[in-house]
C-alpha cells in the first residue's frame, strides 16, 4: 500500500519528457528477446524519417530483426537504409581495426550528405568483446570515433543481447555509451566515461573518482527534484480552483486544498472511495463517459459535472481534464474545475 501510495504521488507531480536520439548519440541497446530488438528499431527507423537520416544497418543475429527484415526474413532495403550482414566480407574489411572503422564511417557520412540526408545512422548488432581485449584499450579505441560524433554527421547505435553478452562486457558498455536503451527506454547513462579522459589517465583511478562524482550528481539531481515537486505542490495546494488527479481505474493520487474544503472529504476518506463515488448520481452516466473518453487520450474540451458532498450538498463543477498516457497506456487523469453552484443555484 505504501509503495502504490509513494509510486502515485511521484506520477502525479513528474511528468518528463523523454529523451530522444540525436545526432551525435552514442548509445547502446540492450535487449533480451527479439521482440523487444525490434520494437527499438522501429522506433530509430521513424526517428531517422523524422530527422531524414541514413539508416546503415549491421546485421549479424542468427534471428533476423523483423523491423528490418520484414515478415519473409528478406531485408528491406530502400532509399534511405541500406543493411550489411556481419559475414559480408565488406565488413570485415572495414572493420578490422578502429582506424579503418573511423575512415569507414565518416566516408559513409559523406555519402549520406551528398545524398541529400542531414546524418548517418549506423546501427550495429554487436558481437561480444574479445576477453583479451582490456577495458582500458576497449575504451580508448571509442576515443577514436568521438570527432566523428560532435561533428554531428553520425549517430551510432550498438546492439547487445543481454545473456549472450559477459557481464565484463556490459560493464565495459555502460562505461563507453552516454545513452543505454534498456527496457526499450533511452536513458542518461550515468555509469559512461568519455574515451579522451580515459586515453589520459588510469582506467581505475578515473573510474573511482567518476563513480564519487555520480554519487554527487544524483545526490544533487535528486534534491532539485524534491525542491520542484515542493515547489509545484504548494503551488496546487493553494490554487482556488479544484485540482484532482486519478488513476486509470479512478483512484485519487491527489486533490488539493480546495478540492477537500469545497466537498468535505479527507485523505482517509479517499483511502477508499474512487471518482465514481463522489459524483452525484445526476451526472454518474455522464461523467463515466467523459472518463473513458479522457483516459483514451481524446480532448472532450471544458464540461460541466455534479459532484456530492460528504455532507450530502449538490457541488456543480466546470471545468476540464486530461490524461497522460504511456506507451499507449494511460497512467492518470488531471482535472482543474471551478465551483459554479452559487451561479447554477441562481
């Protein structure tokens, strides 16, 4: 209960933008299942229409991505991607070494721009590192490509199965990509040491005093965040109109100061109570619509509602909501009103 209560009230007060490729990304993907790779290239395939880059794909997983090979296992090669398999001698010719890698890449982001397309995206299923190879050599050989990303002409996606790959190996991942997509989420890779530093200085010594400076970072990160949901719930607790939020089966997360005086309900009170139970029957039927309306994402615009008071006292409310949804699956309503019952009474 107190977990639910906890994961509600940060719901209700942080709604964040999420981040997106751009170019001159660094990021690695980690998956599990199939599924789940594809539905991560789905998602760089619309972003590289979006932004008209070229999508330079490597293939090299014995199960074939269907968001690049389609349904007939046959790539879908048109105008703007182009697919390599990682047995293609073409590969291994550009690749042998990190030298011929970077002319490799940034004549392919020449071509790109010739083409017409404003960057290169190069998205590669990665095979596990050699365990001969160090971290501190593995980090200092991605030191070689950073020119090419903060020229902002390449945006470089690597690829790892998790289970097929060494957990040596993910830890050197996560120190050498600034975003990890994991989950099929793009997160802020706080764990990611930038290859120049490393080429400077002693991998482990540098690693302690990053690990020390992210402790700081998040410690810091988290304070603003208590600062602004303090900041935003005084500011919804003192409003004058009626602010409430619910979930997607009606729940409250949150009503502020107003939303309890004007009906007379306390926090214990909606312990137990949902949405529903607060409406006047005069307006059940309308409001449940509205809500199901609401909760598939639509703007039904400003409406009017009757709401019952503890004390049993007809509230009349006029006002609007709307939902935030995720991945296609509502989290919670937000509704501001304003009491019209002096004017409706009139």
């Amino acid at each position: 209960m107190e977990q639910r209560e906890k994961e509600r009230d940060q719901l209700a007060f942080i709604d964040g933008q999420k981040r997106k490729i751009e170019a001159g990304d660094h990021v690695a993907v980690l998956f599990g299942e199939i599924a789940e790779l594809a539905a991560v290239t789905e998602m760089i395939r619309e972003r590289c229409k979006e932004k008209k880059w070229y999508l330079f794909y490597i293939s090299r997983f014995p199960e074939k991505n269907p968001a690049v090979f389609g349904e007939q296992g046959h790539s879908m090669d048109d105008g703007s991607m182009h697919v390599l398999s990682h047995d293609d001698e073409e590969f291994h010719q550009h690749f042998a070494t990190i030298a011929s890698a970077r002319a490799f890449l940034q004549k392919k982001a020449e071509e790109a721009e010739k083409r017409g397309f404003s960057a290169l995206c190069i998205v590669r299923e990665v095979p596990p590192f050699s365990p001969h190879r160090s971290a501190q050599n593995i980090v200092s050989d991605l030191g070689e490509l950073e020119p090419l990303l903060r020229e902002g002409g390449l945006v470089l996606v690597c690829i790892y199965r998790l289970g097929e790959t060494p957990p040596a190996t993910l830890q050197n991942v996560l120190r050498t990509h600034p975003l990890v997509v994991l989950d099929t989420e793009i997160l802020e890779n706080f764990f990611f040491i930038p290859a120049a530093d490393a080429k400077r200085f002693n991998l482990a010594s540098l690693e302690l005093q990053h690990w020390l400076d992210v402790l700081r970072e998040i410690s810091r990160r988290t304070e603003v965040l208590r600062e602004n949901e303090a900041r935003y719930r005084d500011l919804l607790e003192n409003a004058s109109d009626l602010i409430q939020s619910v979930d997607d089966e009606g729940r409250f997360l949150f009503v502020n100061r107003t939303w309890r005086m004007t009906l007379g309900y306390t926090p214990a009170d909606l312990q137990n109570m949902t949405l529903f139970d607060v409406i006047d029957p005069v307006s059940l039927e309308h409001c449940r619509e509205l809500f199901c309306r609401v909760i598939s994402g639509e703007d039904v615009g400003r409406f009017e509602a009757v709401f019952r008071a503890k004390s049993g006292k007809r509230v009349y409310l006029e006002g609007r909501a709307n939902c935030l949804i995720i991945g296609g699956k509502p989290r919670y309503t937000r509704g501001i009103f304003r009491d019209i019952t002096d004017r409706r009474t009139a």
